[in-house]
C-alpha cells in the first residue's frame, strides 16, 4: 500500500506581528489531527515557504514534528540554485521524515533534459521518497509526458502532487503503475480519486477537514453517490478559498474560526473583505 494515502494538509504558517506563531501552529497542527486528517506537508506553497528563511523553515518542521509521526510528515524543498539546494535537503534529512515534496526549479527554465537531470540529482540525494510537484503556472516549465515518464522511474521518486493541467499525461501515469497520483487541483479531487489518484494534497482541508476525510473514506469504499453528495456540498468551499491568492482566503477562514490570525507576509496581501463576509456565509452553511 501506498505510503501516501487520504487527506494531505499542506499547512498554513502562521504569523503574529511578522513573527512565526508557533503556538498558533501547533494549535492548528493539533485541530488538523484531531479531525482525522492522514499527513501534514511543511513549507509548501501554501504554507508560505518562499517568504520564510530556511532557518524559519526548520523550525517550522521541528515544531510539527514535535506533534505528529513521523512518517505523516512530507516538507516541501524547492529552489534553483542546486548546490544550496542540497545542502538544504542534507540538513533537512538530519530529521526523521516521510518524504519530501519537490518542484521543478522556478523562473530558470531548464530543458526537459535539465528537469531530469535535476530530479535524478535530488533523488540520488535523498534518504526519504520524494513527491514531485508538477506546478508549471508556478514554476514557469512544464514537463512533458515522456520526461515525467523517465523521472519517476527513479526508485524514490513514489509519488506526484499533479497540478500539471494535463489530463491525459495524468492518466498516463495513472496507467503506468509507477507511481502514485496525489490530487493537488482541490476542485479535481472527486474525479482524480474516482480515476484512481491515491490522495488529495488539499489546502481547502484545512477547513472541515473531516469532511475531506469523509469524502476521500466514501470513494474509496466505492460509495460513489455519497461521495458526489459530500463534494458538491464541499465546492463552494473550495471555490471561495481559491478566489483570491492562496494561502490569504484559506487564513482568512481559519481567523473565522479563531484558529489562528490571518496574517501574511508580503507581499502577499489579506483576503477581501467581500471575501470574507463570503466565507463567513459559506461557513455556516457546512
């Protein structure tokens, strides 16, 4: 059985007057298990990795790690500078893990050659499975079939968090058996794991999660009709986390329910206020 099954938070990091609120995290981390999520991811996107110092980061992971198993705990590593890269990923691995989730490097553009390359590099490296991360509208590089193909032949390279945009290269490698498909597209989930996709990576989880948790649980029973109900009461949900820029509408919510503050770190900006009063009303129909 697959390592990396169910509902996946990538979660948030939460801040106070610039600061990493670590009791804000564990609070949130502790909610999270309570509701019967089945993994935490560290430093993703939407956990803000990008605007956190990588000693920041290492403390993010230490504090969840002090709470949650450690094999249910994935930390994001991306980068495009290699060496420094690597070195990162050595200090990281000092710590017990279930894996690591890796994006092609941004704003560089390498060739589908380069991507191989990078990836074969990464896994060579690496003690614990890597989830690749196919994100090209964030990292600006799209992997073709045959190039991801090739990657994940790669022994610990397991899985991947596909937002590649690009269904038949999904069930391709639906097809292929080489690897698992964690759903990263919140909207896609019910279909993804209809098709087979093992998991979701589901920012939107952080809100109702043992919903998330019933609706992977119904579709994996084969309970086909009950899990359509549960994901179309989940959409506007989903939708109205992902209307504006994530993480702000996903902290935005959380604050709703005094979990943590919203604030971010620029330059991201807050939720609107039109999207708040939205999510308030969203909220309380669930």
């Amino acid at each position: 059985m697959s390592a990396f099954q169910g509902i996946w938070v990538p979660v948030v990091t939460p801040f106070h007057h610039g600061a990493i609120d670590f009791v804000g995290l564990r609070r949130l981390v502790g909610h999270l298990l309570e509701k019967g999520v089945h993994g935490i991811m560290v430093c993703t996107t939407t956990g803000e990795a990008a605007a956190l110092a990588r000693q920041e980061q290492l403390a993010v992971l230490d504090a969840v790690l002090e709470l949650v198993p450690a094999h249910r705990v994935v930390m994001g590593l991306s980068g495009n500078n290699l060496i420094e890269l690597l070195q990162f990923q050595r200090e990281i691995q000092k710590r017990p893990l279930a894996g690591l989730l890796v994006p092609a490097p941004s704003y560089i553009r390498p060739s589908q050659a380069g991507l191989e390359a990078f990836f074969q590099t990464v896994a060579d490296a690496s003690r614990v499975p890597i989830i690749l991360y196919d994100i090209p509208y964030r990292t600006g590089i799209a992997f073709e079939r045959a190039t991801l193909l090739n990657i994940v032949s790669h022994e610990r390279i397991v899985a991947i968090k596909d937002c590649g945009g690009n269904l038949a290269t999904t069930l391709a490698l639906l097809d292929s058996g080489q690897v698992d498909i964690l759903c990263g597209e919140d909207v896609q989930m019910f279909s993804a794991l209809c098709l087979g996709a093992t998991g979701l990576i589901a920012a939107s989880a952080h809100i109702h999660s043992e919903k998330f948790v019933t609706l992977y649980q119904q579709i994996r029973d084969g309970q086909l009709d009950a899990g359509r109900q549960t994901f179309f009461r989940l959409l506007p949900l989903i939708n109205g986390l992902f209307s504006e820029p994530n993480p702000a509408p996903v902290k935005a919510a959380l604050a709703l329910e005094g979990l943590i503050d919203s604030e971010l770190r620029a330059p991201m900006q807050g939720a609107s206020e039109a999207l708040k009063a939205h999510l308030r009303s969203v909220l309380g129909t669930l």
